[in-house]
C-alpha cells in the first residue's frame, strides 16, 4: 500500500482537462477490473459478488432474530459484542502490529463506566442513574480510550514482547483495583448489575415493541456490530490505515518516509481501546451482572485467540474468530452426546470443559502453524481458488 | 453540422467535431495514469485537437508540411494527428523502436517540420539525427523528465508550452482553425505512413483524405469487417504501433467514425494485463499477439493444480472439437455444438476468456501477416469470434476479410462489397483497384510506378489463390475467398525447379507454443532447411517442470532435449507437407531477434535478408554432409 493517493495534478495536461474533475465517475458495465477514478479504486464493496455477499449476510443475520430461539439469540448477541472487542484489538495488534495483552483492561474501565454512569443512583454500588445508551456507550469508550491513550507512550518506547510484558501487567494492575473497589465493583465473588440498556425511553432488556428481550438485544447488537466494523474498514483503508501498516511492517521505515510514529501509535491505542471499553459496556447487558474476577488474562488471551484465529488485520476475521471462539463452548456441550468417552460432569475426566481449554491451545497451534491467516486466509484461499479458474495463477 | 463555416469535405477531424457537439459528455478514449483509466470526453478531445491545430498554425504549418509523431500509443498520438489533418498537414508516424539511424532517414526524407516526440528516449534520437534534416524546425517533446531544464536545443518545445502557444493563437485567430478546416479537400494528403521494408529502406505510402474516406465507409460504417457495424458502445484496447495502416484503422478511423472508445494500453509488455481490464468489444492483433496468448495458456494449464490441468485439457479438447466443427459451418454453431459450448462455457471458457482479457469479445481479427489456422482455430473454438483479414498500406487496408458466419479457415476472406480484387494471369498476383488505393510512394514516383498500373490497378506483391465453396443451401450464391500462397519475393525455388512457399511452413511450426521465429531457407538449395527459435517462457517453464537448469536464451536452446523436442514439432509439421516441402534439417538462432539489431522490421517481421547474412554460417552448416 502506499501512503496517501497521489494529488489528481501530478501531470501538467491535466490542468487542460477541467471538466474532468467535476463529471461523476463512471466505467462501462461488466468490467469490475477497469477504474476511471480512485473512489471506484478504494471502494469498500467494489464488486457486485462483495455486494451481494455483504447485503445477504446482513439481511440473514436480521431475519435470524425472528427465526432462532431465544437462547441462541443471546449466545449470538454476547458473540457481536466480543466481535467489536475483537476488532478493537485488530486494529492495534493486527493493524499497528502493536502486540497488546491488556485488552481485558481496557474492557473493563468500559464495563465499570458504563454500568456507574447507568446504574441505580440508590442502588448498593455506585450509579449516576443516566440510563441512555447514547449516553453511556460513548462515555465508555471515551474512558477507556483515555485509558489507552495514558498507556500509548509506553507503545513508543516499548515494542515486540517488552510491549506484551508491559500490557499484561495493565491487567493484573486492573484485576487488583477492581477487586478491592467494593463500591464501584460490588467486590468479587459479589459483582454488579450491569448497564441500563435504553435507548430514546425505550429500556430494550424488557420485552418491547421489536419482540422480547433476548430478541430486541440481539438487533441492537448486530447494528452496533455493523456500525463498528463498518467504521474499522473504512479507517484501516485511510490515511491511517496505511500509516498502521507501515509502521506494522517496519516502524523505522514508516517514520522515515513520513509517519509520525507517537501519533499513530497513540492513535491506535486509543481508538482499539475505545473499541474494547465500548465491547465492554455492552458485554454484560446480556446477562444483566459481572464480576470483577471477569477482568483477567484469561479474557486477553481469547481476544488474542479470535484475532490470531479469525485473521490478523482484518475485520471480517475479527468477526469470524470471535462468532467462533464464542459458539465453542456451545459445541463442545454437545460433545457427550457424540463421543461418550467425555463426560459433561465436571468431576470425572476427560469432561467438556478439559477438551474446551485444550481446543483452544490447539487451535491456536494449528491456526499459526497452518493457516497463519486464520479463517480468513481460509476463505482467501477458497476465493483465489475459483478466482483463478481454470488457471492457478 | 452546426459551426460557423461549414466544411465541404468530410474528413476524421469533422467527424470528431461533430460528434463532439453531438455527445459532448461521451466517452472518446481512456489512458492508464497512476493506475486509474482517466477518461477523455468527446468535448475534451476536440478541444485538445483544436487546440493542437492552432499550435501547428503557429508554428507555420503550411497545407501539405508535414508533421512527424514519434510517440507510443497514448492520447496526445491522436490530438497530433486530427491536428495536424485539420491544418490540411500530412501526418507522419514513426515506430517507437525506429533507432536513430532510421529516424534519420524517416525524417530526413518526410521533410517533416514539426516532429512531437514522447520522451527522452525519442528526443535523442532526433537531436541526434537533426543536422542531417534541415527542414525540422521544432521537437515538442510530452513527457518533461530528462528533457526539461537540461537540453537547450534551441528547437525544443515542452507540450504544455505547445497548447499555450495553441490557445494564444486561437484568442487572435478564432476562426483561422475553421477556416483551414474548411479548405481542405478530398485529394489532399492525409498521412505518410512508412512501410516496413523488410527489403530495402521504408517507402512512404501517401494516403489522401479520399482514400481514408472510403476506408471508413467501407470498413467502419459498412460493417466491412464486424457485424453489426461498431458503435459508441464497443471497447477498443490500442496497443500495436499507430504508424502502422491497421492499427490506425482501429485506433483512429474507428474511434473518430464510430465512436468506438479507445483504451490504451500501457505498454507492449502489459497488454495481457489491460486486456483483462478493459475486456474490448472488438480486437484486432497480429499473428505473434495470438501466438503468444495461445503459449500463455499452454503455460498456465500446465502449471495449474492437477484437478485444474485435468478440466482445462478436456475443456480444451473439446473445444477444439468445436473449433473444427465451426471451421466446417464456416463459424456457425450447429445445435449440437451450441449445446456442448454452453456447458464449457459454464465450467471453463467464461473463466478462461475473462481471464484472457477476451470474454465480451464480439469480433477478433488477425491480419498484416499470415497466422497458422490452427491458431484461428483454437480462438473459435474456446468462442472467441476470430477472423483474417488482408489489406495493405498501399490500398488503405481494404482488400478481403472473413465476415462474420462467413468464415473459411486458412484464407484470408471475400473481397469487400464493391472492391475489386483479381489474380494476375501470369503469376497469380493479387491485383486490387478501387478508391482506397494510394496516391503514390512519397518522393519516389519509381517505385510508384511499380506497383500502381496505367488502368489503377495495384499490385499488391502477394501471391494468391481463390477458394471455392459450394453453397450451403440450394439457391445461395457459392463463396469465393482468397487464400495468400505467400509474398512473391519470398517464394523459394528449390534447386530441383520446385515452387515453395515458406510463410505456410513457418506459420505451421509457429503454431506450436514452444517455437517464437522460424524461417525456411532453401532457395537454390538440395533441400529445405529451418532457422529457429524457440520461445524462452514456454520452454523455459518446460525445463523447469524436467528439472533442466538453464542460465541463458543460447544455452537453453543448446540443451539437447529441447532439440528433441522442437523436433518432435518438426517432425509432426512435416507429416502435413508433401516430401520437397518438408524441413530437412535446422539450427537455433543463437538470440532472439530484435528490430534495433536490423533483424526485424518495426512491424516485427524477420528481414530474410538480414537473417541470412548474420546467421550464414549457420546456414551453411546445414548444408554441409
């Protein structure tokens, strides 16, 4: 990628061609190769199949709300929102190549702000009784983005694994404050409600006017997601975007050819957090209560698993990993009914919750010894497959 | 249709500004410039066009100065040379490969005033060269880089100074661009356009307004070639030298009469690539561009996946099936074949068409050499509609040409609708007269004489045949095509008093992806023998696959299994020829052959002559027991 379209004036003749400017570009149909103008070049869905395919995926995500039980709908609900975590930490570890372990952290300044701004003013923990997710979402993601934002400077003078050491200490720091914090975390093993979810007086956890709870959640998180990943594609195809690239691919020479280094760092670190604070104050509306002990390593390394998993440096992967990492736990119940050997006893051995956490390990093995683009590059390579009919290259 | 001052002779340049006062906004031509094809409007070209013209009338260009371009295929080829027409100048068109010392002589012998070169590269050469051609007053040069700022030849003009220079003299003269316009009649030279001269230095063919004239009525508005005729909505891509009569043909005179769009492609070099990108309507290459594109496949299906390889050779197979069985209806479909194309075209021929570049092709033509049918053939077979045509310079390119439905492989077609085209008596000569045929060689009434007869009729320099073909249904008339035997001068005459035409022997071994050049040598000699050489991509990737190291073009072709190998292709073509014309033995040409070495003309053809002196001894050889 280069860093910046080049000015539309680069040739002289072009100031003896005025009207071209301003005439809306166009290209002859069926041609999808042939660009008469940089917009149609950087196009977010630049063919009809990525049209389709995108529309399609959306309209069957929404017709899902009225089709699949409540139960589900939750699970896939929880799954959108780690999805907006994960394209969070996409955007500075995939994108900027910014390894961070402390994504947990930042999910959790955006749980605790949300939930204190939306709680119960009377209630036993602390809440400031402004209810409106326009309010607290925002609130959230600006809170932890501060957050990221007092931590980026450690990103400029720290790269590679002295950075992961340095963010996975972000964690255990928070995982203590958040314990000992009774009145803003109710303390753990005790917990607190979490956000109020209402959006123009509408409070969308009880049964509304879209359906019940479980299914009126379910589309606000899926527009959320959209929105959020939406926003991510369109930054990592700008100015920005490149400048993550390059400093990704080799920081010393994304500054010498004219990537302000703090800044895009700084940049990154704030607008990932904002993405995990807003995930994190969203996450907990599902299931109405949390528990400071949430906040942990654990949480960081499965973000880290959706992005390694699902595709580094890319949105639709984020997506993908985090549907996946998420709906594993529902797959793996099922295993006992399959393979009798497992047992969903947890006192007898092997149980499902062994095989889960050793799934994990080994997908994160598999992934980066075979398919180190994840899911994505899965579907990559599908794609190229027919792409390059009846041909290989 | 509606100016000022009406001109009375229809040329391209009226037909641009009239159809840039019809379709202002439409689509003229498209250039690739950092990546994005910027599109040129029909109103933008003519005000470049006017602009160029009054430039020209600036400079002092007189009715019939001439005007040189030297420049690759690109946009401002176009502006120079409707400029240079609308002042009533005569175009001339050099090959972007012409070395200096050719320059020299084009020029030199054009008289040119004005030459608009591309680059540094063109630039040289005529600064070179320019004492030598005391009539060029002015070098406009395109692209600055290299130029600007470092030569202080006093000749020199920079383009953007060139269209000021333009502008400045259309606020003083606003009409004196209209008013030349409108002088111009229809025996007025148009263009000089230099034959290749694979014997001798190039001649300069002079063809006047009227000639082009019936050229775009016979070839662009007629449908002389395409059925139905072009339209605003046809893609052409323009990659072959604009010098060149075909390429103007379906660069210029169809973009200005039809309004076909033009693409221009980036290089030479890219054409595979523009062709996916801009996948033309219509398409018109020379016999290696098929050549090539027929070795590109055989490249890529070999390094494909096996499940891949193994689809594609059946596909390829079958085509080829229906290739014959379209050779036979003389390129109809029969149900049969239709049906069994429509499921290729699902699982093989849509994909590899796109990826040809070649999937909205609706008419493809091979001409200005003669092509091995059985390339023809495998382009009709995977649906590409593909025809020969035949034409020349000297007759403004119209002659015979397949017509679409009408096809018969291995000729070169049915002479246009009111063109007439006759065999010589004596020695089966193509013999052409109508409207199209030339004015005469420039400064060379000798040779015009030559080939232009007291009665108009031009001899064309071929040999050739007519074919009969039997009516399909009762009632029809019977199809009269013309097959080419070969260049009169090229015919061989074995030692034993045998006629022989080498082109059809060649074009049979160059059909094979493995061989690039061949030519046939044997005049006065026992037996016939071959100079060739082998096509470096193709066999290099066959070596590879054997796991053959090789450094070099010399030492891959010395390897002695690709001897055997171009062996076995020469044995197989031997097999079709009768016992004099098979190739008894043959030598590689140690190099490949390269125009700024004298070898190949700027059209690409292989100057025998040349070849037989640089590679004498190889020959000789080959006579040696």
């Amino acid at each position: 990628m280069s860093t910046g379209a080049p000015p539309e004036t680069a040739r002289p003749e072009a100031a003896g061609r005025p009207a071209a400017a301003r005439r809306r570009a166009r290209r002859p149909g069926g041609r999808p190769l042939l660009y008469t103008s940089y917009a149609q070049d950087m196009a977010l869905l630049d063919t009809r199949a990525k049209k389709i395919w995108f529309y399609g995926i959306v309209l069957a995500a929404l017709l899902a709300s009225q089709v699949l039980v409540d139960d589900m709908l939750s699970l896939l609900a929880m799954a959108y929102v780690v999805a907006i975590g994960a394209i969070g930490l996409n955007i500075v570890t995939g994108y900027a190549g910014q390894v961070s372990l402390g994504h947990a952290f930042f999910l959790a300044i955006g749980a605790y702000t949300g939930a204190a701004i939306s709680g119960d003013p009377d209630g036993r923990v602390l809440g400031l009784g402004v209810t409106s997710i326009l309010v607290w979402l925002p609130a959230a993601g600006l809170a932890a983005a501060l957050a990221g934002v007092i931590v980026a400077p450690l990103a400029t003078r720290l790269r590679g694994l002295y950075l992961a050491i340095v963010t996975l200490g972000l964690v255990f720091l928070g995982e203590h404050i958040f314990k000992e914090w009774d009145q803003l975390t109710g303390g753990p093993g005790v917990g607190r409600p979490a956000a109020v979810v209402e959006l123009f007086g509408l409070r969308l956890d009880r049964p509304g006017p879209l359906g019940s709870k479980e299914q009126q959640l379910y589309l606000l998180m899926l527009v959320l997601l959209v929105v959020f990943a939406v926003a991510a594609r369109n930054l990592a195809r700008s100015r920005i975007g490149r400048g993550f690239a390059a400093i990704r691919d080799r920081d010393i020479a994304a500054e010498v050819i004219g990537v302000p280094l703090t800044r895009y760092k700084l940049l990154a670190f704030a607008i990932s957090s904002f993405y995990a604070g807003c995930a994190g104050a969203l996450l907990y509306t599902v299931t109405g209560f949390f528990d400071p002990g949430s906040f942990n390593l654990l949480m960081s390394v499965q973000f880290i698993a959706m992005v390694l998993i699902g595709g580094v440096a890319t949105i639709s992967g984020s997506i993908a990993g985090a549907l996946f990492i998420t709906l594993l736990p529902r797959l793996t119940r099922e295993l006992p009914a399959l393979v009798p050997v497992i047992s969903a006893d947890t006192t007898q051995t092997p149980n499902v919750f062994q095989v889960e956490t050793v799934l994990y390990g080994l997908l994160i093995v598999l992934f980066l010894v075979f398919e180190p683009r994840g899911l994505f590059g899965v579907w990559i390579r599908v794609r190229n497959y027919w792409k390059s009919w009846p041909f290989s290259y | 249709m509606s100016t000022a001052i009406r001109t009375t002779t229809t040329t391209i340049v009226t037909r641009v500004r009239d159809r840039a006062a019809a379709t202002p906004d439409g689509v003229a031509m498209r250039e690739k410039e950092l990546g994005i094809w910027r599109e040129v409007t029909w109103a933008e070209y003519w005000e470049q066009v006017t602009l160029v013209a009054a430039a020209l009338l600036a400079l002092g260009v007189e009715p019939g100065d001439r005007v040189a371009v030297h420049m690759e295929n690109r946009r401002e080829w176009l502006y120079c040379d409707l400029g240079t027409v609308a002042v009533r100048g005569i175009t001339v068109g050099l090959y972007p490969t012409n070395p200096a010392p050719e320059v020299a002589y084009l020029l030199g012998h054009s008289g040119a005033k004005v030459l608009v070169a591309e680059d540094q590269e063109q630039v040289d050469k005529a600064l070179a060269v320019a004492d030598e051609c005391p009539a060029l007053e002015r070098v406009v040069y395109v692209e600055p880089r290299g130029v600007r700022g470092r030569y202080s030849d006093p000749r020199l003009m920079a383009w953007p100074d060139f269209l000021a220079l333009g502008a400045e003299h259309a606020r003083a003269h606003p009409e004196a661009v209209a008013e030349r316009m409108a002088a111009a009649r229809p025996d007025d030279p148009m263009t000089l356009i230099y034959t290749s001269g694979t014997t001798g230095p190039p001649k300069g063919a002079i063809l006047t307004v009227a000639n082009i004239e019936y050229a775009v009525e016979r070839l662009v508005l007629g449908g002389g070639f395409t059925s139905p005729p072009p339209s605003e909505r046809d893609l052409s891509l323009s990659y072959l030298p604009l010098c060149h009569v075909a390429e103007r043909a379906f660069t210029v005179w169809y973009n200005a009469a039809a309004g076909v769009q033009v693409n221009f492609a980036e290089s030479i070099d890219t054409v595979q690539a523009n062709l996916r990108e801009v996948q033309p309507t219509i398409l018109f290459g020379v016999p290696r561009i098929w050549e090539k594109v027929l070795a590109s496949v055989e490249i890529r299906v070999g390094s494909a996946t096996p499940a891949k390889r193994a689809l594609t050779r059946f596909w390829l197979r079958v085509a080829d099936r229906i290739g014959d069985a379209l050779v036979r209806n003389h390129g109809n479909h029969t149900p049969l074949t239709r049906l069994v194309y429509a499921v290729g075209w699902v699982m093989c021929y849509r994909a590899l068409r796109e990826r040809l570049g070649m999937r909205r092709v609706r008419y493809a033509a091979s001409g200005a050499a003669p092509i091995a049918p059985d390339v023809l053939k495998f382009f009709m077979g995977i649906g590409v509609p593909m025809h020969e045509l035949y034409g020349m310079t000297e007759n403004t390119a119209i002659a015979t040409g397949n017509r679409p439905g009408r096809v018969v492989l291995g000729t070169v077609g049915e002479p246009h609708p009111g063109v007439e085209v006759r065999l010589d008596e004596a020695t089966g000569e193509i013999l052409t007269r109508h409207p199209g045929n030339f004015a005469g060689y420039w400064r060379d009434p000798r040779a015009t004489a030559d080939v232009l007869d007291e009665d108009g009729w031009l001899h064309t320099g071929d040999v050739g045949e007519w074919v009969e073909t039997p009516p399909r249904r009762p009632g029809e008339e019977p199809m009269r095509h013309l097959k080419i035997t070969d260049r009169m001068k090229d015919i061989i005459i074995t030692a034993g008093g045998k006629n022989v035409a080498p082109s059809e022997i060649e074009n049979a071994l160059k059909a094979s992806p493995y061989i690039k050049e061949a030519v046939v040598v044997g005049d006065r000699r026992p037996y016939l023998t071959a100079l060739i050489g082998i096509e470096q991509d193709t066999v290099g990737e066959w070596a590879r696959r054997r796991g053959l190291p090789y450094t070099t073009y010399r030492d891959l072709s010395e390897k002695p299994e690709v001897r055997e190998l171009v062996q076995g292709v020469v044995t197989a073509v031997n097999a079709r020829f009768a016992r004099v014309e098979q190739i008894k033995r043959f030598a590689f040409l140690p190099k490949e052959l390269d125009h700024e070495d004298g070898e190949l003309t700027a059209t690409q053809k292989v100057r025998r002559g040349a070849i037989a002196n640089l590679f004498e001894d190889l020959v000789e050889g080959m006579y040696r027991t």
